[in-house]
C-alpha cells in the first residue's frame, strides 16, 4: 500500500520534472532534435544563443526590467503590507484587495488591458510600458511575503522605539525595516525571477524592446529550435540562483542571530 | 473620588497629575473619572483585575493611547496629545519588547541613538547600565537567547539609561518564575530608592505592589476604588472591592442599628456586631453596610469564650494549606461563608474535624464598617 | 490579549503624532501608503475600467475611435466560433482543474501525512522549482518529447504501440494545462492537508476509521478549501493560459485566449478583443466569487452548528 503510493508520487514528480530534466539534458545534444539516443555532447546551442547579439539584447533588456521591478513592487508591496499591519481604516478591504488581486487575473488578460491603456496614454511600446505591468503583477507577491514577516513581529516592538523616543520615521528606518529585512530581501529576489520569466505581458506591451521570454515566445510559435533548451536552461539556472540566494540570505540571517548566542 | 489627601494643592508639586481622565474605546469605557496625583519619587502601583483599566491608563502616560476627555499633567503642562516619542516616559514591557535584530548592547543604545549621543558616550553609558544590573557579560549576545530574568534586566536598563525622571513599568514581572519574582521585586525595589525617580508601576499582583510600592491605586471597571498606603489599604478597605481584591477579607452584610461610644452595632443574620474602628459619619441608623474582618484577624476556638463580643458559631467545611499558612473555611447560619487565616504553628492546638463547630470571634477593633452600594 | 489588539487597531497607534503635528504624519501614510493606490489604481484598476469602455469603441479605417457601439458585443456574441472556442476553454479548463485535483490529492496526502518533515519539505522545495523555470521552454519540451517523432512515441515504438498523435488536440493542450498548474495545486492542498489538527486524523482511527474511511471523512472534509481553492485557481490559470493551446493545442481550433491575440495582432482589433477578455473576466469572476462562496459560507454555517 504504502509502496504503491511511493511509486504513485514518483509518477507525479516525473510528470512535473519531465520538461525540465529533458529541456536540460538536450540542451547539450548535438542534434537538431531531441530524439533518443542521445547524441554526443556538445555546447553548440549555448555557443550559437551566445553568438547572437538578439539574444543577449534582450537579456540585458530582462534584467534592466527584473531589477527596476524588483525594487518598485517590493517598496510599493512594503508599504501596502505596513499600512495593512499598521493601521485600521474605511476602505481597507479594497486597499487589500487591489494590492492582491492582480495575481489572479490571467495575465493574457492583464496583457490586452495593459497594451489598450498604456497606448492610449502613450506609455506603451517600451521598456518602460513592461516595468509598468510587471510591478502591477510582482508588488501582491512582495506585500504577501513582508505582510506575512509582519504579522510575527511582537506586539509593542514598535510601540517600544516610539517609548524610547524614535519617531514614526526612525522607527520605521530602525525598527520595522530591519525586523522586516529577510523578508524585504525575498521579495526582492522573488519578484526579480517572476519579472524574468514573465513573457505574456511583455509580449504584448514591448514593442520592439523584446525581453529575453518573449524572445524565446516567438522563436517557439515559429519553428523548433534546440536554442530554447540552452536559453530555458539558462534561465532556469538564473531564476533557482536568486532563489537560492534569498534562502542563503534568510539563513544567514538566522546564524548571525543564532551565533551571537 | 477625590485625589489621595497627602498630596498639596500646590499644582508644581505633582508630577503627574490626572483630571477626570476618560478613555473609550467603542462604546466601552476603558478609563473614567480617573484622579490622581503622582510626586516625585513615588513608587506608585497601579492595581486592578484583568480589564480594569490599569494597562490603558499606564499607556495613556506613555503616549501610546489619547484620553478621550480630562486631562494629564507633566509638571503642570498638558500632555494629553504629547507623541510618545517626545515624552522621555520609557516603558519595561511585559513581553520585555527586546528588539530581537540588535544585540543586548545595542538594545540599551537605542533610546540614546534617538538622542544623538556620540557613539563612544553611548556605548560607555550603556555598558554601565548593564554592569550595575549585573549582566554586563551579556551585552555582545542576542535577546533572543536570554532568560526572563536577564531580558527583564535589560529592559530595565534600556530604559534607564536614559535617565529618566519617571520609569513606567507594565507587569514586568508576570512572565517570570517565583524565585526570580522576589529576587527582581527587590532589585527594583532598590533600585527606585537608590535612583529616586518615580517609579508608576502596573500590576495584577498584590504582593507584588505591596512588596515595592509606596501608594497603591486599587482600579475596577475603570474607575479608582481606593489610593492610599500598602498597609492602609491593606487593612482598610474603604469598598467592597477593595475588600474582596486585597488580602483574605470576610465581608457579611449588614444594616446600623445604633452608634453608640463604645462603636457601631450592625445587625446581621449572623447576629449583632459591634465595630470601634472609626467609620464614614455619613453613614446613620438603617444605612445598609458592609462588615469586614480581615481572615488573619479572626481567632477560632473550640469553646465559646465568655464574654467575648462578635462571636459566630460556624462548622468547619474545608481548609487549604499554602506553606506556612493555613486558611479554614467554615460556614455560618444561612450559608454564609467565613474565613480564617492562621500559622501553621497554631493548627497543633486545635483538632480539626470536618463538620466541627467553632467559635469564631471578631475582634471590635478589627471589624470594619463600610456602605453597601 | 484581545485588548492589546484593539488598542493597536481601535486607534492607540493611529492617534500617535497628533500633536506632534498632522501634517508628518501624513508624509508618512502618503509615502508608505500612498505608491500602492496610485500604482495599482493607475496601472491595474484603470486599465480593466478602460479595457470595459473599449468595448464599445469602434473600429473605423484602421482607426480607433470613441464610441458608444454595441457592434463589438453583437459581433461576438452572435458568432457561432466565439461560443466554440468559450466552450473548448472552458472544457480544456475544467478537466486540467478537475486532473489536477485529483491527481494531486495522493500526493498531497502523502507528503503532508504519511512521510517525515524532512521529506515533506524536500518535497515541497521540488514542487516550488517549476515555478522558477520557464514556462514556455517546458511546453516546447513537451511539444518535442510528445510529437510523432518524439521521445514518447519512440518508447511506445519500441514496445509495438503507435505512434499516438499528443499534440495539436485537445490532449495536447491538457498536458500543457497541467504543467502549468500541477505544482500550485500540489503544493496548495500539501499546504491544507498539512494545517489539518493530526488529534482529528487520531480520533477518526481510534474510532475505527480505516485509512480509506479516515481520508473520506476527516481529510478531505478537513482540507476541502484548500481543494477548492487549488482548483478554482487551476481553472483560472488554464481558461487565460495562451500557451498550451498555441504551442500544444495547435491553435486550430482557437481558444478564447487565442481569439483575443489574434485580435489584436491581426488588425487593431481591441475592442473585440476587449469583449472577449470582458467576457473571460465575468466567468472567472463568477466562478471565483461561488468559489469564495462555498469555501467562505460553508465554514460559516459549520461554525454556526458548532
């Protein structure tokens, strides 16, 4: 019973990793197409996504965009979780609502609706009009992640550096921000690899500025080619670094305060 | 109720001053009619239920909440609005309220870091602060790893060092073990003689407040039951509250018979009392009162004693013991219940068997008479 | 304790500053507060408000113009393709969300009960990683693994079976759909399973419960929000997804997602575009709102009976 079961779960997991594992083993197969066997070992799609200025273009247009989103929705998702924490107000509900919905808007959705608007305002076609959306789309998840670091911080902490003679902006500078600051760095690394990844919005409100995803979106409607492997491999290897690094970082945190015991 | 009759008049003499402070939260009132004077060098303990509003009214001094009506005084000036940032009232927390990202050090530091002091000086005086409170070896560890009593400890110094001229002090004891209680009781007791600030200091505890303070504001509801001295509010309660709140009191209803030189004599369904200790002069013939006789005041004996007065004949239905001392529980005509504090020590003379009648004797000095409301 | 509260909340905090001068205190709300309104309010709100008047904009030689028409809304709604391609949608939806469900379920139910912390974190942890990959380079590795040539019918080949056509159908579009919402399901109901109180999955054995039974009556009953949740979730992702039936699906038919681009690529389109994303928007409101409904009313009414 409990075998079945085991073998059940390994069954799911292949069917998740699947893509993954397969996308990356044959990024390094010499052949056109991934067909069994595999053929020798070989660089040439990573050799050939490096050779093309399109590609690394547009990946520096990615991280241009990955990192001014990063740092707009995670102060605006700061900001939006205090008030939330802080404060009890007429409207909070929908103050709540309108930092977490966007998430769950499919982001096709968000995509026509972000190109119609951004474009009658003027703002479209640029990378600009993608910082636009995604900060749209990043700040729920910084809010959610500082709100939830939030709602564990001691009753008084705050109350106790006013009563020590802190303002509200000292104690903000002082006392939230660094009790908040494994979080804040979370969000940060977190919504730098949703922005890198994201490619409907971006498709739609670019322009001509491709980022690396919609990149990659277009090479795929048109014709196979193994350079999606190497540049999702990339990419993918990119996204788990930031990942692990904010858990690196969270650690680290934790040893320093352990240490000092 | 009036402010406690030892302050004067003189509006400078008082630190602290309350007037007809109210605060709702709601529709509930948290605090009201609150009148108080607190002087320089008080140790003042602010004593009350869960829910009676002591915390409010220690956060109002703080800044952390605003009364909704009357008025506070810091040395004659209004502080009703005052941020609590500006007002140099520190508070030890309960919960200590450490900051948990900075080191012991660097918690004492804080208040000084908002005062701009150079980080040579604060650092000198923030590590002097430690010594005296004996954890000076703590100052380069984590909060986070500290015991009570050491957290409590660095509290304490977080707030002192920034010498203030009132420490607030909110149950600061309540999350500690017995043994450290009574160790910390002293420490601040000492600390407030030696330092000679004033000291407003909240609890629920009475042998807390009684240990340290030298006036204790008893609170219910929100409203001031009684202000006075330890022992005098110890030994007279002036409201059934109060009575029921502080000590082991007996309290039998009663109403005047007559005032006569030798005392008072209250009829009660337990039989007539006599009371010499001096009483409210609004209270005339036919005033419904209260009769009160401390648990540790009443003597038991097997036999009726002669000519004793304030002798109730009870059978004994309980006794539980707390270390050294003893409390009988017995129950009088009509199921009144009655109680008796004694030593351990004098139980060797008495034989105690369930459902044994006693003597109870109330002493005419040490009943108390005060208004039924 | 529950005074504390609501001295924070019922105005201790809020009143601070007072005196102190209301106008740095409005600095500070404004500067905290203050970007998520604006941003949020500019930049999302006011979007799906304009894309809903676009709707009865007009399209006139290539041109946009303001309008109040409702030309966009008979033109789609009266056509036979548009009410296709919503139900091949919202099939394709419903069964990745139905799938996934209950795919998922076992799995959950063993990392979140049956194995050790350790493995249930690992587990969680591998589960998250999809997450950070991209999207689009997974579905392109489906297209290539699931084709004719590809790696799966090579094996099926092996043993005598096919070759299967996988892509450029409905089961194509599936496969995509579940690699795009098989980790949020799995790791949503882990989340629930794992918050349910282990003393009730206790009773129900000691009261007689086999595995079986205590699953039926106490898990799933336990964990059902969490279960609803992940599956309306599912079906909100897989109804928007553009992807799977692009690169698997084969585009032919078309989804409404596929409508919608094409409507915009394909001539300056927006405001039917705009009908078909208001369209979607209503569904998926709905459905999220009956959603919050059962998942909301129903523990209302089971506290109510407590």
């Amino acid at each position: 019973m409990r075998f079945l079961l085991r073998f059940y779960v390994a069954i799911v997991f292949v069917f998740i990793f699947a893509p993954i594992v397969v996308s990356f083993v044959f990024s390094f197969s010499e052949n056109r197409f991934p067909t069994l066997p595999l053929t020798a070992f070989s660089t040439i799609w990573y050799e050939k996504v490096l050779a093309e200025p399109v590609f690394l273009e547009s990946f520096r247009r990615s991280l241009i965009v990955a990192s001014v989103t990063s740092v707009l929705s995670t102060f605006i998702g700061f900001g939006a979780a205090y008030m939330d924490y802080r404060y009890r107000f007429f409207g909070q509900k929908f103050y709540v609502a309108i930092g977490m919905i966007p998430p769950m808007i499919p982001v096709l959705i968000l995509g026509v609706a972000m190109l119609i608007f951004l474009s009658q305002v003027g703002l479209s076609g640029g990378l600009h009009s993608v910082i636009i959306a995604h900060v749209v789309l990043c700040t729920p998840f910084a809010m959610a992640l500082v709100r939830l670091k939030l709602s564990q911080m001691p009753d008084n902490l705050e109350a106790a550096a006013w009563n020590l003679g802190a303002n509200e902006w000292r104690s903000m500078r002082m006392v939230v921000v660094p009790f908040c600051w494994p979080a804040i760095l979370a969000a940060i690394f977190i919504t730098a690899a949703i922005s890198l990844d994201e490619f409907a919005i971006a498709w739609f409100v670019s322009g001509l500025e491709e980022t690396l995803p919609v990149r990659v979106l277009n090479l795929v409607a048109r014709q196979s080619s193994p350079s999606v492997n190497a540049i999702g491999s990339f990419t993918f290897t990119l996204s788990l670094t930031l990942v692990v690094l904010a858990q690196v970082v969270l650690v680290a945190n934790q040893r320093r305060g352990e240490k000092k015991a | 109720m009036t402010a406690d009759a030892s302050a004067t008049d003189d509006e400078n003499a008082a630190l602290l001053r309350f007037t007809n402070v109210q605060k709702k939260f709601g529709d509930s009132f948290a605090v009201r009619d609150f009148n108080l004077e607190i002087g320089r060098g008080d140790f003042v303990a602010i004593m009350g239920p869960s829910g009676c509003g002591k915390t409010t009214t220690l956060r109002m001094l703080a800044g952390l909440e605003h009364p909704t009506a009357g008025e506070i005084r810091r040395n004659g000036e209004m502080i009703n609005g005052l941020s609590p940032w500006l007002r140099r009232m520190p508070l030890v927390w309960q919960n200590y309220a450490l900051f948990p990202f900075l080191t012991v050090l660097e918690n004492v530091e804080f208040g000084l870091r908002n005062d701009k002091v150079s980080k040579i000086d604060r650092r000198r005086r923030a590590s002097e602060w430690l010594d005296r409170l004996g954890i000076g070896d703590l100052g380069h560890r984590s909060p986070t790893t500290l015991s009570g009593g050491q957290a409590q400890r660095v509290a304490l110094a977080r707030a002192l060092v920034l010498e203030p001229e009132v420490l607030l002090l909110d149950e600061p004891l309540s999350a500690l073990d017995a043994n450290m209680v009574v160790r910390m009781q002293t420490e601040i007791a000492q600390l407030q003689k030696a330092l000679g600030i004033t000291f407003v200091y909240v609890t629920h505890n009475q042998s807390e407040a009684f240990a340290m303070a030298n006036r204790v504001v008893i609170m219910n509801q929100g409203k001031i039951e009684q202000v006075g001295e330890p022992l005098e509010v110890y030994r007279l309660p002036k409201t059934r509250f109060v009575a029921e709140f502080v000590g082991t009191n007996n309290i039998i209803d009663g109403t005047i018979v007559s005032h006569s030189p030798s005392g008072v004599v209250v009829e009660t369904k337990l039989g007539q009392f006599v009371s010499t200790n001096p009483i409210d002069g609004t209270l005339g013939e036919a005033s419904r009162v209260h009769i009160i006789a401390s648990a540790d005041l009443v003597s038991v004996s097997q036999d009726r004693p002669k000519d004793s007065k304030n002798v109730v004949t009870a059978r004994l239905i309980g006794e539980s013991f707390a270390g050294t001392i003893v409390i009988l529980v017995f129950e009088a005509a009509g199921g009144q219940e009655l109680k008796v504090q004694l030593q351990q020590r004098a139980l060797q003379d008495l034989s105690l068997d369930p459902n044994q009648e006693f003597h109870l004797v109330f002493e005419p000095m040490d009943t108390l008479v005060i208004p039924s409301v | 304790m529950a005074k504390t509260k609501l001295d924070r909340a019922g105005g201790g905090a809020l009143e601070t500053g007072r005196a102190s001068g209301s106008a740095s205190r409005r600095a500070f709300i404004g500067v905290f507060g203050g970007p998520l309104v604006f941003w949020q309010g500019l930049f999302f709100v006011a979007p799906l408000i304009f894309m809903f008047v676009m709707t009865f904009w007009a399209v006139r030689n290539y041109q946009l113009s303001a309008d109040f028409t409702l030309a966009n809304w008979q033109a789609i709604l009266a056509a036979d393709y548009a009410w296709d391609a919503y139900l091949r949608s919202a099939l394709g939806a419903g069964l990745a969300a139905g799938i996934a469900t209950v795919v998922a379920f076992p799995c959950a139910y063993y990392l979140g009960l049956k194995t050790t912390p350790r493995v249930r974190i690992l587990g969680a942890c591998l589960i998250m990683a999809p997450f950070f990959t991209s999207f689009l380079v997974r579905t392109y590795t489906w297209r290539t693994m699931l084709g004719d040539e590809g790696v799966l019918n090579a094996m099926l080949g092996w043993l005598g079976l096919g070759p299967f056509q996988m892509i450029n159908n409905l089961f194509g579009s599936v496969v995509g759909y579940l690699t795009l919402v098989m980790p949020l399901v799995l790791l949503l109901q882990l989340f629930s399973i794992s918050g349910i109180d282990r003393r009730l999955i206790e009773a129900a054995h000691n009261l007689g419960c086999n595995p079986f039974q205590t699953v039926f009556r106490v898990i799933i009953p336990g964990a059902r929000n969490g279960i609803v949740l992940a599956a309306t979730f599912a079906f909100v992702l897989s109804f928007g997804d553009l992807i799977s039936p692009q690169v698997l699906g084969g585009s032919n038919p078309p989804t409404l997602s596929i409508l919608i681009v094409d409507q915009v690529r394909g001539g300056l389109q927006w405001p039917r575009a705009s009908v078909i994303a208001v369209m979607m928007v209503v569904t998926l409101g709905v459905l999220v709102s009956l959603a919050m409904a059962f998942v909301y009313g129903g523990s209302t009414k089971r506290a109510k009976r407590a």
